[in-house]
C-alpha cells in the first residue's frame, strides 16, 4: 500500500479527514430527513465523479484515434473501470437513501434512469475491452464506443426528462441547504475528486506494468 | 459520387448474400413474430385486453429480431477475414458502414411491411394514425439500424459477440423505445401530439447515429 501512494496522494488524508468532520459533525440535520440526508454529501461527490470519469473516457477515446499512443488506451480504460465504480456507488447510495426516505427503492425519475443507462453503458464497454482480441484493434473498437456512448448520453437523458413529462415526480434531490451543508458537500466534491484522480493514475501505472509483464513473457518464450 | 458507388456496391454484395442464404432472413421473420407471441403470453391476453401494451410490444419483437439479423452483419465478414479486403477499398471506408446500414434498412423494412399487419391481428388492434404511423416506423428504425450496424462492427470481434451486441446496443436504444413505443400509443390512441413531439426526437437521433459512425468508421479499422 506504501509503495503505491506518490508524495501528493498523502494529501488525500487530511482532505479526507476534514470532509468527513464538515459532513458528520459540522453539517447540521436536514428540516425533514434528518440524518439520513447526509448520504447526499457521498452519493452527489460520487455522481459527480461518474460524470467526470466518463469525460475523460471520451476525451481518452478521441485522442487515442487521433494518435494511436498507448497511453490514452490506458487512461480511457483505467477511468471507464473508476467510472463504473462510482457509478454502482451512485446507484447504490440512490438506493438506500430513497428507500430510508419514501420507501421506494427504486424510482423512475430522469436522472436516476439515466444514471442507470449509464451503468449499462460503460459496463458494456468493459465487455467489450474484456472479451475482444487484439491490443490495436480492441483499443480502436473501444475508443469508438467511448464516444458514441458518451454522445448518447444527453439524449438519453432528455429522453427521460420528456418520457416522464406527464407524470412528474417530486424530484427527491430537492434538499434545502444552508452554508455548512455547501461546505460539506463541498468538501465531499473535492475528496471524491482528488481520489478519483489518485485511483486514475494508480490503474493507469498498473496498466502499464501488466503490459510490460506480457512482453517479458513473450521474450521468454 | 465516388462514395456513394461503393455503397451501393457494398449494399448489393449484402443484400444478394443476404437473399441469396435466405434461412437467416425466415429466421429472423420468425423470430419477430414468436417474441411478439411470447410477450402476448407473458402478459395474460385471455384476461386481460393488450392494447395498452401493443406498441411495447410490437416494438420489443423489432427490436430483438432485429438485433439478431443485425449481429450477421459484421459477423459475416470474420470468414476468411473478409474485413481485411474490404479494408482494402480506396478512399473513405466509410462507405463500408453505410453500405451495410442501407442493406440492414433494407431487411428491417421487409419485415415490418410483412410483420405489422400481423401483429395488429395477432393482438385484436385496430390500425390508427395512418401515414404518421409508417413514419414513426421508418425513422424510429433508421435510428435503430444505425446504431446497430456500427455496434456491430465493435461486437463481432468480441469472444462473446452474440450477447455483446444487444448488451451494447440496448442501452444506446433507450431513446428510440421510449420515442418510438409513445408516438405509436398515442396514434393508437387517436392522439397526435406525442407521435408529433417523438418523431423530432427520433429525426434527431438519426441524424446522430448517422453521422457519428460515419466519422467514426474510418478510425475503427484503421490497423486491420
């Protein structure tokens, strides 16, 4: 674990430390949820996180066509997996959050539907890079589908908005925030982002060392 | 000029193929029209009337034939690694996906002319909304047809391009269901307004799905 975390990564604590403090103990209970609103301070960083993870796919995806340079395959695939991840969290927060609440697990509201759709998205992408042969050709078909995917995302997403237009539902993200619970989620934002890209650099590096491991191995043979 | 002469060669080589196999296209039109008997079933038609889920219906049977039909698209070229010599045509290869797309329009087309009156009878519907019916089917299955020919061409190098294909093409889709499934409700229901509001939604979708592989494609194969 030592050998992995780089001089800045150490900033991760003390940030860490201090939004769980704003979030936990500054941070007062919400009017009506009480304490189980400050899931929100998690489930919104790790929202946020998804979406960010997901800009960088697409931004890897182009690049990598433009260039062919190994190094944004790497980064596209290391952020798609971190993007997966914090997407399940989202959805899982989501989960219990609505459910400790109003009693619903699930909810076809907008962005829950196409946060979802995003889970299948770049899950599907995943498959992909998992099941396909070929280092070149593999890393080709992923980055076009790292950039559809994305592409689709706000249609989806103004597709649910309209889908849902004729029955709207109280959309349950509505919180009434004063200036402690911003910081929180402020704070919160900043950890998620930070760790987001520790972990990004963290597979990218593994990334790298898998691939030289594969050509010792062929040297070997 | 040039592009489109290449399409229409790659269209034709796909279609004739195609026409010429003839077990894959009664297969799919099979297909189609038992998914669209086996949700009858699944949803109780001796109690209950399914009107109300007829366009879901309807539109599930095109969507997983269809996606069947379109999964042989690019499959068919790993024979003999075919896409190499495709590959090999001078200019924009783009014209590859565009060829195959019009073919897959082609083949989905055919068999909504000949599966929709069936599905009206099968579920006891009457047929509403006219020629903005046949447009919400024409372009929602552009849409779909794009979509599915360029995911195809990412899928079929994977070890498990059958499931592959839907488990990245569905998501995609999501606009064109949802577009597609509440313009037919609403003609189904004598009611303009939605078939109206979806139908600029799917066009735009379309436009899209067209125009991104269109860029996109000549990238993909790239190092083949």
């Amino acid at each position: 674990m030592v050998g992995f975390m780089k001089k800045w990564d150490w900033l991760l604590i003390p940030v860490g430390v201090l939004a769980l403090y704003l979030a936990f103990i500054v941070a007062p209970p919400e009017l009506q949820m009480k304490d189980r609103q400050r899931i929100m301070y998690f489930h919104v960083a790790s929202a946020w996180n998804a979406y960010l993870a997901f800009i960088v796919v697409f931004v890897a995806s182009i690049k990598y066509l433009r260039s062919s340079s190994r190094h944004w395959d790497r980064v596209a695939l290391s952020s798609a997996e971190l993007g997966v991840f914090f997407t399940s969290i989202t959805l899982l927060s989501g989960m219990v959050w609505g459910r400790s609440v109003w009693n619903k697990w699930w909810v076809w509201d907008p962005r829950l539907t196409t946060t979802l759709i995003l889970w299948f998205i770049y899950v599907g992408y995943l498959l992909l890079r998992y099941t396909s042969e070929g280092d070149e050709r593999r890393a080709r078909l992923a980055a076009g589908l790292g950039i559809i995917g994305f592409i689709d995302v706000p249609i989806v997403h103004m597709s649910a908005m309209w889908w849902s237009a004729f029955h709207p539902p109280g959309n349950p993200m509505d919180v009434l925030m004063d200036g402690r619970m911003g910081m929180a989620l402020g704070a919160s934002v900043i950890t998620f982002t930070l760790l987001y890209f520790f972990m990004l650099g963290w597979r990218v590096r593994l990334e790298e060392l898998k691939e030289r491991v594969a050509v010792l191995r062929e040297r070997l043979r | 000029m040039d592009f489109l002469a290449k399409t229409a060669a790659i269209a034709w080589k796909d279609a004739v193929t195609e026409l010429r196999a003839k077990e894959m296209f009664s297969a799919v039109f099979i297909f189609a029209f038992l998914v669209a008997v086996i949700f009858s079933f699944a949803f109780n038609p001796v109690e209950h009337d399914l009107t109300p889920v007829f366009s879901g219906i309807m539109w599930m049977a095109y969507l997983f034939a269809g996606t069947l039909g379109l999964h042989r698209s690019f499959v068919s070229e790993r024979a003999n690694e075919a896409i190499q010599g495709l590959s090999l045509i001078p200019g924009d290869r783009s014209a590859i996906f565009f060829g195959k797309f019009l073919a897959n329009l082609g083949f989905m087309i055919i068999f909504e002319i000949l599966l929709t009156p069936i599905f009206f009878a099968l579920l006891n519907v009457g047929f509403r909304g006219g020629a903005l019916f046949l447009a919400v089917l024409a372009v929602a299955t552009v849409g779909f047809t794009a979509a599915g020919t360029f995911l195809s061409a990412m899928a079929s190098h994977s070890r498990a391009a059958e499931v592959l294909l839907p488990i990245l093409l569905f998501p995609l889709l999501i606009p064109v269901v949802i577009g597609a499934v509440r313009a037919t409700d609403g003609l189904l229901a004598g009611d303009l307004g939605p078939a109206l509001f979806w139908l600029k939604v799917l066009v735009a979708y379309d436009m899209v799905f067209v125009a991104v592989p269109l860029v996109l494609f000549e990238y993909l194969l790239e190092g083949s």
